[in-house]
C-alpha cells in the first residue's frame, strides 16, 4: 500500500508523468491452489507468488531539459 501512495504522489509531482501499479494480492488470494501451507524452504508456485510493483513514467523524452538558466 505504502509503494501506491509513494507513486501517486510522484505522479502528482510530476504533472505530466504516468504511473502503473501492479498487484497480485488479490489474484492468489482468490486461487485455490495457493491456499495450502507453504512449508519452509518450498517453492511458490509461479502463480501464487505475491508481488507489487510501481512503474512511473515523465514527459517531455523528446525535448531535452535546458540548464542553462537563459529565459525562453
């Protein structure tokens, strides 16, 4: 939960940015199949593995940012 709010707020900082946020909680939640005990030091299934992730992208790739600090 904590990686979604840290991405929007980026997101929002940003202004023209983009961000995807990816969550599998729910999917292996529902499977049946990842509902047995895990023993220590098994493998999870591939499909029942929990992971999060956040992906922000910025705009502007194709106008280089100008340091220069001269007004346009």
């Amino acid at each position: 939960m904590r990686i979604a709010l840290i991405a929007i707020a980026a997101a929002v900082l940003a202004g023209c940015g983009s961000v995807e946020y990816k969550d599998t909680n729910a999917a292996v939640d529902a499977n049946p199949q990842c509902a047995a005990v895990e023993k220590p030091g098994e493998l999870v299934a591939p499909w029942c593995k929990r992971e999060q992730s956040a992906n922000w992208t910025l705009g502007g790739k194709d106008k280089p940012v100008d340091f220069s600090g001269k007004d346009d």
